[in-house]
C-alpha cells in the first residue's frame, strides 16, 4: 500500500462536509483497510498542508477523556466546495 494512500479516502468522505484531523483519524480507523496503520492527527495535518486539493477551514475546540482541558483541532476541506462556519462544517 503506497504510504499516503488514505488520502484519496479522505478526499471522497469530504464531498459533504469538511472534518476535523481527529474526525479524519476516527473514521479511517473505522475502514478495515487501514484500521492497522491508521495516520496521527498531526500526519494528517502536514499532508492536508502540501495537497493542493485541501484548504484550511479553521479550528475547533473539542474536549477529550485523556486530557484534562479542551484543546484546538484543525479542520480541513476541499478547495472546490463552500463549507458552513459551524460544526458539522456541511457544504453549502
């Protein structure tokens, strides 16, 4: 499997909506394809950064069990769509 292949995964599932990197590593743990060998939130960061296709939405906060404060997410979509200002970030 080539080393980023995720990423046209990735492009299909942002059709509707854009998601968050933590969302992004969430629902490719949920594919049996790369439920092993699933990218870090920060892999998919610097990807999404050097692919063209992708653009930076902006930042939300989510909290989580193994932290004790909230902290801020990356969201990203693809360049040809209009996503909404609040989460869920759907397409316009």
């Amino acid at each position: 499997m080539p080393k980023n292949a995720w990423i046209e995964e990735v492009y299909r599932m942002m059709d509707s909506r854009a998601y968050g990197s933590t969302e992004l590593v969430a629902k490719l743990k949920e594919m049996p394809r790369y439920r092993r060998y699933t990218p870090s939130p920060q892999e998919i960061v610097n990807v999404m950064r050097g692919d063209a296709r992708f653009r930076f939405i902006g930042t939300m906060t989510v909290g989580s069990l193994l932290r004790l404060r909230s902290h801020e997410v990356k969201v990203f979509g693809r360049c040809d769509r209009e996503y909404g200002d609040v989460h869920p970030f759907r397409t316009r």
